[in-house]
C-alpha cells in the first residue's frame, strides 16, 4: 500500500481543517498558553511563590527552636539564682564590692591562625 495515496492526505487535510484549525480549538489553546505562561496566576508565578513559601516555612521553624532554646535559658535563669549571678558575671561583667575583675584581651596582631 502506498501512503502517496490522495484521499489519505485529502482526508487528514480535512481532519486538520475541521478540528485542529476550529476557532474553538485555536482559543482554547491560546488561553492555555496564556494561562501557563503570561497571566498574574501562571504556573511559573505559582511555582515561585511555593518556594518562598518553602523557604519561610524553614526559617519559622529555626525562629522556633531559637525561640525554644531561649525560653529554656530564660527560664532557667530566673529559676536558679546561681546560675543568674554566673550569668551578670560572664556577660555584663558585675561584681560583688569587694571584687576586682581583670579582662584579659588576646592582641590580634601577635596571635597566629
């Protein structure tokens, strides 16, 4: 059988005519097109705002355990009067009166890495 037959290209030539170049077909398509690709709700503006999404989901769970680990410090602190003195004593340098306090500072130009 040859496929050089003229009633097999006038037939898929009617095929393409009557249901691939129909108005409703064409529109249909550009409205995919523009859908997927142009409009303020594509896919590709969509695909982007699941991923900043993504991404502060990830950051409200490190703020979580951040919040957390400083919840228990807090708690701790204002729990144990020991650990409060040692606290004011390392971070803000306090002392009891009759306590000197010496700050040694390494000299950054005579320290080797």
């Amino acid at each position: 059988m040859s496929t050089d037959n003229p009633t097999n290209k006038t037939s898929a030539f009617k095929y393409i005519q009557r249901y691939v170049l129909n108005k409703y077909v064409i529109t249909f398509v550009l409205f995919l097109v523009w859908i997927i690709l142009f409009d303020n709700s594509s896919l590709l503006v969509i695909n982007d705002l699941n991923s900043e999404i993504k991404k502060y989901e990830s950051q409200l769970e490190h703020y979580k355990s951040e919040y957390e680990k400083h919840t228990l410090f807090y708690n701790t602190l204002m729990e144990n009067k020991d650990e409060k003195e040692r606290f004011a004593r390392e971070n803000y340098f306090m002392k009891k009166p009759d306590e000197e306090i010496f700050i040694l500072v390494a000299d950054s130009v005579n320290v080797k890495n």
